[in-house]
C-alpha cells in the first residue's frame, strides 16, 4: 500500500479496521503518512457525528 501511494503522489494512507493494530502496524505505520483508524475511534467518532444529527422523524 506504501508503494502505491508513493507511486501515485498521495498524501498520506488511511487505513481502518474495526478490531485493533498490532504493536507491529503502528511502528510500520509511524514512519510513514499512514494514519491507522481502529473500531473504537471508529466507533467514538461515529457516535459523535450521530449526536449532532438531526434526527427527521
């Protein structure tokens, strides 16, 4: 994926799981403009956005 990004010029990788990272994918991905997303900063995040919804019913 890091080769990918570099060939096409991205700025950065985002990469989410809904479990969690490994010890071994953050020191990976800490060297690297990768940001690595887990479930449960999925999750909280998520549920922010749910909060300020408006809800049409």
């Amino acid at each position: 994926m890091a080769g990918v990004a570099v060939r096409e010029k991205a700025h950065g990788i985002i990469v989410v799981t809904v479990g969690k990272f490994t010890p071994q994918a953050h020191y990976f991905a800490n060297g690297l403009l990768v940001r690595l997303i887990d479930g449960t900063f999925l999750l909280r995040t998520l549920n922010k956005m749910n909060e300020g919804a408006v809800n049409p019913r």
